[in-house]
C-alpha cells in the first residue's frame, strides 16, 4: 500500500514507520523538517514538506497523527492556539488537499485521545458514551476528530484513534517519569485515586495496523489497554519494576500552582475500555500494566 503520513516523526509514527516498511509498504511523510524524515522514519521513507509536491498522487490510506506535544508546556493562550493550529487547522488543510485527489484513499485513521471524554471520575467509558465533562483538552479532541470526520463527505472511511497514555522504552509519557522515579523520587499524583489508561507502544503500533486491514472498522475506537489503572496503581507499579520506593505524593494544590490547568490532565481521568477493539477481534499483547513495564523497563531489547 502506498501510505501518507502527518505525524511520522513522532514516537507512534516512527514506530508505525518501521513496521510498514518492514511488511513492505511505501511511505511518505508531511513533515516541518522532510529532510530529517529518511533518518528517523526509515531511509526509504519519503519525507515532504507541502502536500502539493505529491501531485495528483494515489494514495491507499492516510494517517494523520500530527500535533503539538500536549503536556509538555503551560497552556497559555499562545500555546493553546498552537494545539489547535497543530490538529485541526492541520487536519483540515489535509482534507482540503484530499478533496482535490482524482484518486482519493478508501481510509484516513486520524488521532485523537481519551481526553475527549473530559474528567469522567468513576464511570466506564465505552465509544458510545458521550463526553462526561468539557475541558480544554476534550474541546480539542472534539474539534480534531470533527475535521477528520469531514473526509468521510469526500467518500473517505475515517477512523478515530482515542489513545490512552502511550507507554515506549525511548520517548513519551513513561521516559519522562523514570528520571524521578530512580531516585526513588516518584508518588502517586494528587490523591492517586483519578484512573490512567494506557497502552504499550507495541499494541498502538499493532492495532493501528489491524484498523488499517479491517474493511469494515469506522468511527472511534478506544486505543488502550482493557485493564486502566489508577494513578496509584501505577505509581506502586513503577516503582515496583525499578526497585524503588515511591512515597513523594504531588499534592493537588502544588500541582494547580505550578501548571495551571493544565494540572487537569494529570488530576482528573477516564476509566476507558476498549469495547470495539476487543468485540472486533484486536488481541492486546500487553493487557496487564506490570508485564507491559517489565518489557519496557528490560535493557536487554531494541526499541519497538
Ligand atoms: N503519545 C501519547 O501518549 C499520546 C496519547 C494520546 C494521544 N496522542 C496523540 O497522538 C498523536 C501522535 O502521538 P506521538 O506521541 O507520536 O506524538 P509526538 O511524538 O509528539 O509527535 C507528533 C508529531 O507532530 C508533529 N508536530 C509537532 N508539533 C507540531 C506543530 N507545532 N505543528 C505541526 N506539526 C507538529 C511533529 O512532526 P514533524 O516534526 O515531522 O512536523 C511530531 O513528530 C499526537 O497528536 C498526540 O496528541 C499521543
């Protein structure tokens, strides 16, 4: 299949990258540095910088995975906007240039996260249960996943990937909490009781290949582990796996004082399954959190 990416550069693109080309698919990038593209995605990757170098291409499917790291900065008005401006501006620019195709993909499988359900506490959270609660994060979510759903007007099948924390040996979420906790510096995130779902790497990369060869798969679809923990569920695994105590708790307030509302993400949480995965045959490698870890935290293997 020929396949187009946004996002490739990324920590799921790159890894999604090495397992098409490894099956022997041809790849192109829309990237912001196309010459980097080759070296981090894979040396037969093609790395573009404006859709329209591609021409009237034909493409098989689209993924469309770019976006500003989310957690990684205050969010100030400038950078919500680059949030924004990254996902929805982005993914309608995309659209706009499919709409243009004489050949259009049959598929686009676009981002989003379980942000989209809000803060929903205790409640379990399935595809078709609505958002529980509106905060910035779940405005963005909506917002991306209504401009990718616009390409199903151009006869294009769009697939919603709401991605729980992305659990990698080298980069994301996990790579920043080892630091802290080797020190034996780590603890539970407020009261520790808000629910994290997560997802081994390995899985993302696997289920988005799945959707990718499921002719019929459409609409959202949960993309974490069946079994989420909660924050101190997580914590004591962490620190299990590293041998280290984690008895430092990061109390609320000190959090809302020093990230704003963007200590939101990190106080509030989804209990969220992955109903149609599951119902549609997807088998997670990794369902339970400490095998997932043990893996990632093992030195012994290359990165996947
Ligand atoms: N990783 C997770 O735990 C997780 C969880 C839920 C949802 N997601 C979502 O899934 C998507 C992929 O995740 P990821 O972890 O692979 O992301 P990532 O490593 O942060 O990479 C995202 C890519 O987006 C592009 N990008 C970054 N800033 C941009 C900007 N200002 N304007 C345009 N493009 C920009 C970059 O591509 P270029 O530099 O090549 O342009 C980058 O490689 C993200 O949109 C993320 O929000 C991720």
């Amino acid at each position: 299949m020929r396949i187009l990416l946004t996002g490739g550069t990324g920590l799921i693109g790159r890894a999604l990258c090495r397992h098409w080309l490894e099956q022997g698919h041809e790849l192109l990038v829309w990237s912001r540095r196309p010459e980097q593209v080759p070296q981090l995605c894979g040396a037969a990757v093609r790395g573009v910088a404006r859709l329209e170098e591609l021409g009237d291409i034909e493409l098989h499917a689209v993924i469309n995975l770019a976006g500003a790291p989310i957690a990684e900065r205050h969010w100030t008005r400038a950078r919500k906007a680059l949030l924004w401006e990254s996902r929805i501006n982005l993914t309608e620019r995309l659209v706009d240039w499919l709409a243009g195709l004489t050949r259009r993909p049959q598929l686009m499988i676009s981002g989003s996260a379980v942000g989209w359900y809000g803060d929903a506490g205790e409640r379990q959270l399935r595809e078709d249960d609505p958002p529980a609660s509106s905060d910035f994060a779940s405005q963005l979510c909506i917002a991306w996943e209504e401009s990718a759903q616009r390409a199903q007007e151009l006869g294009i099948r769009v697939i919603l990937i709401r991605t729980g924390l992305v659990l990698a040996r080298d980069g994301g979420f996990l790579t920043r909490l080892l630091p802290p906790f080797r020190l034996g510096l780590g603890g539970r995130i407020g009261d520790g009781r808000q629910w994290m779902p997560w997802i081994h790497l390995q899985d993302q990369v696997a289920l988005i290949d799945f959707l990718l060869h499921h002719p019929t798969a459409n609409g959202p679809y949960n993309a974490c582990a069946p079994q989420p923990v909660r924050n101190a569920e997580f914590t004591r695994n962490l620190a299990q796996a590293l041998h280290r105590p984690a008895l430092l708790p990061l109390p609320a307030p000190l959090l809302r004082v020093g990230f704003g509302e963007l200590s939101g993400l990190l106080l509030g949480g989804q209990h969220v399954l992955p109903e149609r995965l599951s119902a549609e045959g997807f088998r997670f490698r990794f369902s339970e959190l400490p095998a997932a870890l043990a893996d990632l935290l093992d030195g012994n293997h290359a990165e996947r």
